[in-house]
C-alpha cells in the first residue's frame, strides 16, 4: 500500500497546465488499497447524515438537493492519517507554488441517486482565491453515468475582489471559455482546482451514490479578509478560523501546517 507520506510527482507541465486552466487531473493519488482502508469509515458517517436528513423528494433546498455533506472529518482521530496525507498536501503545494500548505476544511460531498446538479460556482473564501486550492476525491470509480466535476477552464483570471460572483460567472461564460470535464475517473484519482475558477458538477442519475472526499488547503501565510456581511463567510470565520480576526494570519488550531 502506497504510504499517505509517499511523494507524488509532479512534472513542470503539471504545473503549467494547472496555472493556466486552474484545474488539473492527476491519476493514483491515493493508492487502491488506500481508499478500501479510510472509504467504509466515511461511508458509516455519511449514513449516519443521510438517516438525519429529509428524503431528497422532500428538500428544497438547491445545495441539499445536491449532495449530503459532513465537515470537519480531519477531527475523527481514523480520518486524521489521510485527510493530513503529506502526499495530497505536498501536491496542493507544489501547484500552488509555495512552500507549505494549511488545512481550509475538509468535506464529503455524497451526491445520492437521483441528487441534482451542483449549480455553477465559485467557492467563498476568506483567503485569497488565487492560494486556495480543493482538491476533489472519488472513492468509487465514475462510471455508468457517473461524472467528474466541471471546470470553466480558465475562468480563475476573471476573479476580482469584492465584484459579485455572479458578475464574475457571467463575464467569464461571455468569453466562450471552454467547459471541460474528466471522463473516466477512478477511485484515488483526484481533480485539484484552484479557488477562483467558475465549476460545478452535473446530477447523479444512477443507483450509485458519488461518493466524494475534497480537501482543501491554502498557503502558509495568507492572511484573513473581512466577511463584508456574507453569511457563509462569517460562518467561516467561527468554524474554520476560531479565535482570529479580519487581517490575522490564518493559522489557527483549526488549520494545521501540513508538510
Ligand atoms: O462535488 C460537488 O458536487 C461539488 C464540489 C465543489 O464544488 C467543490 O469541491 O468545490
Ligand atoms: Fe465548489
């Protein structure tokens, strides 16, 4: 079994091609073997959120149509050896260019059959976009009508500070940028994306729930912007960033330096 420690390589066209399009496929991330150990423990807690949660036919709301979802894995001490993998961390790094990573947050995003599309978006941050980085996991292969994420390739050079998202979508979907996707997938492959590229994910029509693991990090060293009055972002500041403030270095107990 390949160690959760174990160095991926990277090549300079990874890199190239990732800082140019803002999203990049890398095959046998996490070995095999690696998603049969850690897959059932994350699968036991999703059914723990599933039992908790409405039937589908019965939510409204867009993103709870979309996926179940649970945070935070990284604090279940079984979890904790791969969600701080030195290996997925050291890739976020070397496409973020920089020499050291914190954990964001963690996320399973377990698209049910019958789940609606994650709409096209870009993520929140408190952090600079442009050193964010997810990295997106199936722990089961995408096949018979399962899909990867999709990207608006490119579009990560469209974000500025403080304009609307949507203002940024729409400009970005003007420019006839290419939407590109990942056809084939298999369980331990992973997408990275950058956190200003324009991306979503299409339903899930088949029996399979879309089992996904996504982690996402940013560069030692960035520091905190205000929440300007979005929620999300507020909810940020107390979940992900307990005790800092506006303008702090983002390193709380909740962000723990990877490599
Ligand atoms: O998996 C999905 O449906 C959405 C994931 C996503 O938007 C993300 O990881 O940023
Ligand atoms: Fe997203």
């Amino acid at each position: 079994m390949k160690s959760v420690s174990e160095n991926y390589s990277l090549t300079p066209n990874n890199i190239e091609e990732f800082t140019n399009k803002g999203h990049i496929l890398l095959r046998g991330v996490a070995s095999k073997s690696m998603v049969e150990t850690y897959r059932p423990i994350i699968f036991n807690i999703m059914k723990e959120i599933e039992k908790q949660s409405l039937p589908l036919s019965q939510r409204s709301d867009t993103y709870k149509r979309a996926f179940l979802q649970s945070m935070n894995l990284w604090k279940d001490e079984s979890l904790k050896k791969i969600i701080l993998a030195k290996r997925f961390a050291g890739i976020a790094a070397a496409l973020l260019q920089t020499e050291n990573v914190r954990l964001y947050y963690d996320s399973a995003l377990y698209k049910e059959p019958g789940g609606d599309a994650t709409p096209i978006h870009i993520d929140p941050f408190l952090i600079n976009p442009h050193k964010v980085i997810t990295m997106w996991m199936p722990l089961i292969n995408l096949d018979e009508g399962l899909k990867s994420l999709i990207f608006l390739t490119a579009s990560h050079k469209f974000f500025e500070n403080g304009i609307p998202p949507i203002r940024i979508i729409n400009q970005a979907i003007r420019k006839n940028l290419p939407l590109e996707s990942y056809e084939g997938m298999e369980r331990g492959d992973a997408t990275f994306h950058i956190g200003s590229i324009v991306h979503g994910a299409p339903d899930n029509p088949t029996k399979k729930m879309r089992e996904v693991l996504t982690i996402t990090y940013y560069a030692d060293g960035e520091s905190l912007n205000k929440p300007n009055g979005n929620k999300i972002l507020e909810s940020h500041l107390t979940d992900f960033f307990s005790g800092l403030k506006p303008g702090d270095t983002a390193k709380s107990k909740s962000n723990p330096l990877i490599l």
